[in-house]
C-alpha cells in the first residue's frame, strides 16, 4: 500500500511530462499549414510560430522555482495543468498568428515550470534506490506524449481540411484537463514541508504514507542536512562559490541535450523527410516511427538508469550519438536514401533515449541541496530550453525551402552536431560523477567538497 502510493504520486506528477512532450512536437504537424495559411517570413515563422512555446519554456523554467519554493511543489503542479489546457484552447481558436503565438508561450510557460516542479516532486518522495527510475518516468511520459502526438498529427492529416492543424493543438485540452483533476489528490513533498518548517505532522504522515521505513531517522537527516545549509550560506542564492561545481554540471547536462540537435530533429521530422525524398504523409508516418523508438528505447533507459548508472548511460549515448549523427551527415551529403538515412536517424533517437534522454532530468533533480533545488532545477531547465529555443528559432534560416542556407542538402548540421557529442563524451568521461544509490542527503555532501 506504501510503495502503491509513491508509485501513483509519481505517475501522476511524471504526466505533465506527456502534455509537455505532446505539446512541444504537435507544432511539426502544423508546421506548414500554419506558414501556409498566414504566409509567415522565415524570421517570423521561425520566431513567433515555432519557436514561441520554447521562450515561454525558458521564462517558465528561469522564473518557475521562486513559486515551486514559496507556494509548494503541488499547488505548482496544479497550475502547470492549467496552463496547458488554456493554450490547447488558445491555439486551436487563434485567428491570427499573433493571438496564436500568445496561447503558444503560455502553453511555453507551463512546459518551463513542468520541467521544474514535476522532477523536484518525484525526487524529493523517492528512495535512493528508485530515484532514478521514478524521476525518468517525468523523461518516459515526454517520449510518450512525443509519439501519441505524432500518431495524433498523422490520423488527424486530412480529418478537418485546411483546419487539421487546429484539431492537432485542441486536442491537448483533453490530458491536461484529465491531469489537472488527478493532481489535485496528490500529497506535497515532505522534504518542501521541513525545510519551511511548514507541518511537520503533516510530512511525517506523508513519509509513512511512501513508505519510508524509519520516519524519525529521515527527519533528523533533511532538518540537519537543512540546517547545516543555513550555518554555510546567509540566503538562499544558488550563485555561490560552493554550488559552483553543481551549477557546471547542470549547465554542461543542459548544454549538451540540445547540442545534440534532438529538438531540432524532433520539431523539424517531416520537413527533414521531405529534404530525405519522402512525400509530405510518408514524412509525417516516419515521424512516428521515430516517436516509437523514443518511446521504446525510453524503457530500455528506465530498465538501466539505476542499475548502471547516470554517467554510463551518458557515455553509451555519447558513442551512439557520435556514430549516428556522423552517418546520417553522410547520409544527406552522399544522398545515400531514405532508408539509409532512417536506420540511423532511428539509432539517434535510441541513443539519446537511452542516454542524455534517460538523465537529465533525473540528474539536475537529485545534484543540488534541498534549500537551493527549485532555482537550481530552474537554472539547469532554462539553460536547457534556451538552447532549445536557439535552435528552433535559427531553423527556418538553414532549412526554409526558398531561402534556407541549407535547403539543398542539411549535411553540415548534423555535421555539427555530431562534433558537439565528440566533447560532450570528452566531458562525461572527465567530469561526470555518479549518482546512482545515494541519498539527497549523502550526495549534498559528496558534491558539495
């Protein structure tokens, strides 16, 4: 009944990760009706149209961990629900690209602080020994949401005429509704409720209730491990000389995932495809292929993450991405053909499902202090989605069918890619510690030396 409980808290707070992973790839389906309809520039498509929900991300995740520290993880949680549902509704009404680019970056907002709270949530009720596996369900349901809304764009191709792209954002409404209610029976974080000195009845009860074996002995262990926090630090600020390691590492873990190009292939598939010789409905069925192999290698990282460890899956992937991205350049540069090109598309994916996929989230959650979590969660997710919205946003320069630098052929930016994941193994072999089977607790201490 315990373990029952924890299981079910963190699958409900990890569903915010399938409406972010929905709502982040449902744009590729709309992607050209949209520059179709509105007769967008490249500049303004690639701002205010694709790259929009990914600066609402930035702001969610840089502001999201002042209100996730102050009002609680679950009040949070709950809002984020909200949020989603507005934007669903928001889009699929827009009569223009403007009112749609608002309810784009509020649906943004949500995903931002999703990526801050639903981590923080499920590491701070979780066990050493299921951290790992708990946190990355936040990572699973991403990948989940990822393929539903690629199979959602496909079936929904041809359902509504010129207004098939509003039927794929509505749709949204229905999980983000479905979440919202279920959160709402979801118990706060002990942890958040100790160190506010906020009811400590109340997170006693809770901790019974996950299943914590010794319940005085983990009290002891967050009020002293809170109060050794306040002797060394005056405030509560993450930019101090002794979180400077942490915040190297969340930043690199960060950097990386999107220097790996995994939202530019995710956001731009179709349109990849096409370049890939494809017709615009077999773009949009191979897009789905790729959502199935996120999802399914996804599983196999879930299966791994606390039995070899984050920094092992990191170094696996680094090796897979190298390979893949190297070999799909190839592919565009030789015109080698879709089927070519697919196979090692399909092993990017698998490589960074299994490895940067399977970890982040898991690792910026668990690196830092209870006290400084939510602005360093907030920290390493806003360096994480402004790199996102980067890359988006410069997209439509190098890919735009007239104007793209690349339009031709997109073999240097894989190119690219391929050489950034040479340093990002470089940097996990080097500087990467494992975190695997620790406690919260034990592991401020160890990265705090």
């Amino acid at each position: 009944m315990q373990k029952s409980m924890l299981v079910k808290w963190s699958i409900v707070v990890s569903l915010a990760g399938f409406i972010f992973g929905f709502d982040t790839v449902v744009i590729s389906g709309a992607n050209q009706p949209i520059k179709d309809l509105w007769h967008t520039s490249p500049i303004f498509h690639g701002f205010f149209i694709m790259s929009m929900a990914l600066w609402g991300t930035v702001v969610g995740a840089l502001f999201g961990g002042i209100p996730t520290q102050r009002f609680g993880r679950k009040k949070i949680l709950l809002w984020v629900g909200i949020l989603f549902a507005v934007s669903a509704f928001g889009t699929a009404l827009a009569g223009n690209p403007y009112i749609f680019s608002f309810f784009r970056f509020i649906g943004g907002i949500g995903i931002g602080v999703s990526s801050v709270v639903a981590p923080i949530y499920i590491s701070e009720i979780s066990t050493p020994a299921t951290r790992g596996k708990l946190v990355a369900l936040y990572q699973f349901n991403i990948v989940f949401g990822i393929l539903v809304a690629f199979v959602s764009n496909y079936l929904l191709a041809g359902f509504g005429g010129e207004n098939d792209w509003r039927w794929m954002l509505g749709v949204l409404a229905v999980p983000s509704l479905i979440y919202t209610i279920l959160v709402v029976g979801v118990a706060e974080s002990p942890r958040w409720l100790l160190t506010k000195g906020s009811n400590p009845e109340k997170a006693r009860k809770i901790l019974l209730q996950i299943g914590v074996t010794d319940v005085d002995a983990e009290i002891t262990s967050i009020l002293e491990n809170n109060q050794q926090e306040l002797q060394t630090s005056h405030s509560d600020s993450l930019f101090k000389p002794q979180h400077s390691k942490i915040i190297w590492l969340a930043f690199m873990i960060a950097f990386f995932n999107q220097l790996s190009g995994i939202n530019f292939i995710l956001y731009y598939a179709p349109e990849i495809l096409e370049k890939a010789g494809l017709a615009a409905k077999e773009s949009l069925f191979n897009s789905i292929a790729i959502g199935s192999t996120n999802l399914i290698f996804t599983f196999v990282g879930l299966y791994l993450i606390d039995r070899l460890g984050r920094k092992t899956l990191l170094i696996i992937g680094s090796i897979g991405y190298i390979i893949s991205l190297s070999l799909v350049s190839y592919a565009f540069y030789a015109h080698t053909g879709p089927v070519f090109l697919m196979t090692f598309l399909l092993l990017f994916i698998a490589s960074h499902a299994i490895g940067q996929g399977a970890v982040i989230w898991v690792f910026i959650s668990e690196i830092f202090p209870t006290k400084i979590r939510s602005a360093g969660q907030s920290f390493g997710a806003s360096i994480h989605w402004v790199f996102a919205a980067i890359i988006t946003l410069i997209t439509p320069f190098f890919l735009d069918k007239d104007t793209g630098i690349f339009k031709e052929n997109p073999w240097p930016i894989f190119a690219f890619f391929g050489g950034m994941m040479v340093l990002q193994l470089i940097w996990v072999l080097t500087r990467v510690p494992e975190t695997k089977g620790i406690s919260l607790e034990e592991l401020e201490k160890k990265l705090m030396q």
